[in-house]
C-alpha cells in the first residue's frame, strides 16, 4: 500500500487581505481560515471563531473545540483526518464590546 500525502487547503493570503479590507467598517474581529486535509471526506463547520480562536487562528480550539475533540476521540479521528472551519470567519464583535447582562 503506498502513502498518499496529505495536501494541507490553504486560503490564498490575497484574498485574506481582500476580505480584511472589505470588512474595516463592520464590528468584527480577526480572521480565522479554515483548517485540514485538502481531500478530507469529512468537514466541521462551526457558527464562527471565539475569542480563542481569534487570537490562536486556529479553528475550534476554544471551549467547543475541546468538546469536538473528545467526540472525534470516540471516532478514531483527529484533526489530520478532518477540515475544519466556520460559516463566518471573523467573530461579529470586537474584544471589550460584547453585550454585558
């Protein structure tokens, strides 16, 4: 059997710097590309990246992350196994404006 090599999906910087520019008038902050395999079979796409997220640029590595962790464990799969992202890229707020209740 022989090994196949695993293509990383990288966004293309271009279009990171495009979409950042597009987005300065809006409440958002950072910017968090997906992650994973480029032929992986299975993707996990979250609501949007938290504070956790958006200082690490990595995809589900916050308290949810830990969650999706421990249920891929139960699968036998890891993050090499899998892409990951979210519908939005960017969190909708900017650090020290979130609603307080």
């Amino acid at each position: 059997m022989t090994e196949r090599k695993a293509e990383r999906l990288i966004t293309p910087e271009k279009l990171v710097t495009l979409v950042k520019k597009r987005s300065e008038a809006f409440r958002l902050e950072g910017f968090v590309p997906g992650q994973g395999e480029k032929s992986a079979k299975i993707m996990f796409v979250g609501e949007a990246p938290g504070e956790t997220e958006v200082h690490n640029l990595i995809p589900f590595s916050g308290r949810a992350g830990d969650e999706l962790m421990r249920f891929m464990d139960i699968a036998a799969l890891t993050r090499n196994d899998v892409y990951i992202t979210s519908a939005v890229r960017s969190r909708p707020y900017r650090y020290g404006e979130k609603k307080r209740s």
